[in-house]
C-alpha cells in the first residue's frame, strides 16, 4: 500500500471521502515525515498541534456528509503568506517574532475549504531569489540528487520551500508566490508542477510584498490535476485588494479533460537564447510533438521584445521593493536595534534584519526611483514591459491558444555553485519566466523529462489572461505524454 503522505492530493481526497483513513491519520503521516527529513529545511515552523485539531475537526466533517471541497487535505504554506498567530517570516531575520493578527486571503479559503495547515515553508528572503539560499532561516535543499553524486542541490526559489515540500511528500500541496518565476522554475527544478495565474486571480491581500504589480499567489503540487484542485480553492474576487478581479473561478478540475484538439501553440524563436543547453532544445521540441500527436496545432510565433524582458524587469521589481519594504523600521513590529536617536534605530534595524540580497534590490530600487534616473531607467523599463505586453497581445491575435517554451535554462544546480561576485549569472535563472509577470497572464510549469545527470526538467505553457483552463488542459496532455517523474529513495530518512 503506497504511504499516505505519497499518495496525489486527489487520491487523498478521495482516500478521505471513501473512510479508507483518517484526517488526523493523513495529517500524522506528514508531520512524521516533516521530522525525518530535518535535513531538507524545507518547513520554518511546523505546526503539528494545530493540524491535528483541524484534522480531527474535518473528520468530524465527513462522518456528518460535511465534507467541504479540501476536506482533512495537508497543507504547506509558504511563509510569505500571513497566517494569524503563527510566525511569519518572509524568510527575513527583520520579522523575527512577528504573528499576524490575521489570516492572509489565499490561506483562509484554504481553511473555509477545509484544507489542514502542516507548517510555514521556507522561502529566498522577502522572495528575492532563484534557489532559496537567502533566507535568514537557511538554505533548503532540493531532494533530488545527480546520479552518483552526494553534492547538495537548489530547489529553486523564491518558493523553494513550497517544491521542495511537496517534492519530498513533506505535504499533498503548498501555495507559493510568484514575481520573476518563483512558483514555475522551483517546480522545474523538482519535477513538480506549479502554476502562477493570471495578475488578479487570487487575492495578494495578507501576503507580504515585494513587486506589487509582479506578485501573484499559486500552488505547487505532484500534478496537473491538484494544481487545478488546489488553484479553484485559491482564487476568487476580493474587496481588499483592489487589484483583484471580480471574474467567477472556473471548474479547474473540469479542464484538464479537454485536451488539446483544435488548439494552436505558439512556439517563439526568441526563447532559442545563446548558449541554451541541448537538452533542453530536445526537451522543448519533444512537447511540441506531444502536443501535436494529441491534436494541437504548432505554430512559430515572434515575440520581438522578449530579450529586454530580464533587464525591465530587474528594474521594474527592485523599484516596487524599496518602496514596500520601507515599512520595515523596526517601529511597528519585527526586529528592532536600538540607537542613538530614531535615525539610527532605523539605520541599525535594518542593517541588522535585512540580507544581502534585499540590501542589493533596495538600492538598485532607490537609486532607478532617485532624481535624475527615474526616467532614464524606470519610465523606460515601464514602457519596454508595455511592449512585452503587447507582443504577447498580438500573438494571441494571430490565433495562438497557448505558448509553449522552456521553464528553466537548466536543470537544478549545486548550492553555492552560482555564489559568483556577479549576481547576473543569478538572475538569468528567470529568463524564460519574467515575461510573463510582465505581462500580468498566467503560465505553468509542468514535469516533462530528465536531464544526463537524472534530474527533472520542466517546460512552461503560456496562456491568454484568465484562461488558466486552456493551461491545465494543455499541460494535462504533457503531463500524461511524460509520464509522472518519480523522486529517487530517499536520502535524507
């Protein structure tokens, strides 16, 4: 019989509804393996008091045939989302101590669902990252090794606690942000699937901020289909933020059926980048072959702005984060470091809580904001990311459904493998993704192959603003084309 903590979030769902066990038996699977696999660091704080009272209140649920739609299901939440009366962290030591009076929007449809909270799931500082080494709580590491290799690997980030979680059947599901390419490229890297949604999808209201107009809030999980089970439950119309759409959330689940006869995917040369690894070229043409065996249509599509995408971008987000990362002052709450005068409790506080990372992004923000650059650097970012935006436009025009291109520009790394004294080679981990932060659509991530050295490599599928469903359909016929990626034995236990 598989474990319970490996089964797909829909099997547990259905394990549940059926009585072949118990929330709390579920929910007690995963907190055992949250404490075998220490070694990972992929939970901040784990939370087993609570999910077992709210597992023994989703039992109570489903003997009465109460049963809500994530009944008992256990869930990591990354610690970027607000969760009231547990530590939350944005994986920064300036939030040290810091429990929310509230629950963030995303997490508390969670819980109205039904959901089970395991524990907050560590995360690059304030989201600034691409393989979870900047966090104040330390560096997770990714469960999967290169064949014949002990060398610790990245899970990618910001959400590399998320991936890396649901990867190492640490929880069915986790939610996740998304900026530059923090839900899809930690996915890629641990042969998870993981979807940003279209920018105003799901509410940003109780999720810490680093890019405001960039962030957007999605799952990670095993599957296609728990991506869209989890994502229906994650999204919705919020008065609080009024960036959020008031649109009603489809039938995800329904979607992933449809398949993808009829459909036309776009393939753009401009993502055949320099130096692109071969295997990934034979990666990304092997799901547009899929694809087209499965009845879609494959068409070259040019989106001529795309290389100035990761330059706007580095602009765009840092810009965002110095001004929202100003409230961090050690006057409210969080850390505080004493001075000689409230100017130098502000200096202290946040030479002390911030890292180094945040410390870079804050002031590459502040200076394209100062006089004198704002229009040279920041007006112009602005106006390349309204290019990029109407690239994409014009190809869905031309009758694309969906775009189909790499997740990643390799597979994970080595942890420290990228500490180089320039953080562009960094950076450049988000190559294939900013765009479509840029552009406010939605994109996934699926599982689709490995690499020479037995690691996952993912590719991404770009939709139309909210149409998520074309998305699960079409990453749905790779994922079954593919087949599931299985994570080796594990090391760690």
């Amino acid at each position: 019989m598989t474990a319970l903590n490996e089964l797909t979030l829909a099997e547990a769902r259905d394990g549940l509804a059926s009585k072949q066990f118990s929330a709390r038996e579920i929910a007690q699977a995963h907190l055992d393996a949250i404490e075998k696999a220490r070694a990972l660091n992929a939970y901040i704080v784990a939370t087993p008091d609570r999910a077992l009272k709210m597992a023994e209140v989703s039992d109570a649920k489903i003997a009465k045939g109460e049963a809500r739609p994530l009944e008992g299901l256990p869930l990591g939440i990354k610690d970027l989302f607000a969760t009231q009366g547990v530590h939350t962290t944005a994986g920064s030591k300036i939030l040290e101590g810091f429990e929310p009076h509230y629950e963030s929007n995303v997490s508390a449809q969670l819980w109205r669902d039904g959901a089970v909270m395991l524990g907050k799931l560590n995360l690059d500082e304030f989201a600034m990252g691409s393989s979870n080494e900047t966090s104040a709580y330390g560096k997770t590491i990714s469960p999967w090794r290169r064949q014949g290799s002990d060398t610790p690997l990245v899970p990618g980030g910001s959400s590399g606690g998320s991936a890396a979680a649901v990867a190492a059947h640490l929880c069915l599901g986790a939610t996740a942000t998304d900026t530059g390419g923090s839900i899809r490229q930690p996915a890629a890297f641990t042969g998870t699937v993981g979807i940003k949604p279209t920018y105003g999808r799901c509410s940003r209201w109780g999720i810490i901020a680093y890019a405001s107009s960039l962030d957007q809030a999605g799952p990670i999980a095993r599957t296609v289909q728990d991506c869209a089970i989890l994502l229906g439950s994650m999204a919705g119309h919020d008065p609080r933020d009024t960036t959020s759409v008031d649109l009603p959330v489809p039938d995800f689940e329904a979607a992933i059926s449809r398949g993808v006869k009829g459909l036309t995917i776009g393939i753009p040369k401009e993502y055949r980048v320099e130096g692109m690894p071969d295997e990934i070229q034979r990666l990304w043409d092997q799901g547009a072959e899929w694809l087209k065996e499965a009845g879609a249509t494959i068409k070259e599509i040019s989106l001529p702005h795309t290389p100035y995408a990761l330059p706007a971008y580095y602009i765009v987000a840092p810009a965002e984060a110095s001004s929202n990362l100003a409230r961090y002052d050690g006057v409210r709450y969080g850390l505080r470091v004493p001075g000689k005068d409230i100017a130098g409790m502000y200096e202290n506080t946040r030479a002390a809580g911030f890292g180094r990372e945040v410390k870079r992004r804050i002031m590459i923000g502040t200076y394209v904001l100062s006089a004198g650059y704002y229009d040279a650097y920041y007006v112009r970012a602005q106006k390349i990311r309204t290019l990029i935006k109407r690239d994409f436009e014009a190809a869905y025009a031309s009758g694309v459904d969906a775009i189909l291109t790499p997740a990643t520009p390799s597979a994970a790394f080595g942890i420290g493998e990228m500490a180089s004294a320039d953080p562009v080679e960094m950076y450049l981990n988000d190559v294939f993704t900013v765009t479509v932060n840029m552009a406010g659509l939605p994109g996934i991530a699926v599982p689709a192959g490995l690499d020479a050295q037995g690691l996952p490599l993912g590719l991404q599928l770009i939709g139309r603003p909210f149409d998520e469903e074309t998305l699960f359909a079409a990453a749905q016929t790779i994922e079954n084309a593919a087949g599931r990626i299985s994570l080796p034995k594990a090391w760690w236990a």
